[in-house]
C-alpha cells in the first residue's frame, strides 16, 4: 500500500476520449485527486460520481482535478459520463496496471466468496506529485465532501 509524503507512481493510460492522460500533465500545475472504484453505472460508483461531480467546481477553485480509475473501457466511461452527466475525468486501466501500482487490486469478499478486485480508495496528490492523503476502502456516500474539506487544508 502507498503511504503518505511517497511519490505518486506516474502512469500513462486513456481517459473517456481514449486520450493519453499522465500523472505528469499536472504537476507543478495541479493537485490531483486519482479515486478508484470497482464498475461504471453501479449503485455505490454513480453515487460516489455524482458527488465529485457536484462539488467539481469547488475542487476546480483549489487547483485541484477530480479524476476515477476502473478496469472499464473507454468506450464504457463515456457512456457512464454521457448517463449522468458527470463533469470528471475517468481513466482507463483495462491491463490493471494503474490499479496494481496503487495497490487497490486486492482480494474482496462477498457472500463468502473471495474473488480479485478494485478495493475504493483515494489519493490525494499535490502539485509536486507527492501522496498527501492515501485512503484504502472508502465508503462511497459522503466521501467527495471528506476529500474537499482535506484539499482545503493543503
């Protein structure tokens, strides 16, 4: 797991528009919020979404870009975006690698079946591209208000 005060790993991989997007566009320019969640247009991601999505202007006023990781394709992004009219980036990382190096491809259980997946985490990122704020399985409801008020105290 990434602990604070660590260097972010870069990463390269395409957003909704299948356009190469890297931890690297935004450094001395913008804080980054790289949020992970398991699947496109579920119950607890298109709250989570949604809520990023209202406060975006807020996070936008601090010099900060929201931006969700999933396995999901590009093609499936924007149709996510496209349903609920979601004002964030979202990043494709069908290889997983973006979610290996972060460390939020872990094993789940549900129903007492243990399967591999997207763990709901966050990671706060500053302009210099150093992890300010590591958060392991969150819950999705209330949690794009948590991570303002934490970009507030930068």
């Amino acid at each position: 797991m990434l602990k604070v005060q660590q260097a972010a790993p870069n990463f390269k991989t395409a957003n909704q528009h299948n356009q190469p997007i890297s931890l690297i566009d935004f450094k001395n320019r913008k804080n980054v919020v790289l949020y992970f969640y398991p699947k496109d247009d579920t119950p607890g991601c298109t709250i989570e979404a949604n809520q990023f999505t209202a406060l975006v202007n807020e996070f936008s006023a601090l010099d900060t870009v929201v931006i969700g990781v999933s396995k999901d394709d590009c093609a499936s992004h924007q149709a996510f975006i496209d349903k609920f009219n979601l004002k964030i980036m979202l990043l494709s990382d069908t290889t997983g690698e973006l979610c290996e190096a972060y460390g939020v491809w872990q094993e789940k259980e549900k129903n007492g079946i243990k399967k591999m997946g997207i763990v709901r985490s966050t990671f706060i990122i500053n302009k210099q591209g150093n992890i300010v704020d590591a958060e392991y399985g969150v819950t999705a409801e209330g949690h794009a208000q948590a991570v303002l008020n934490k970009i507030r105290q930068l």
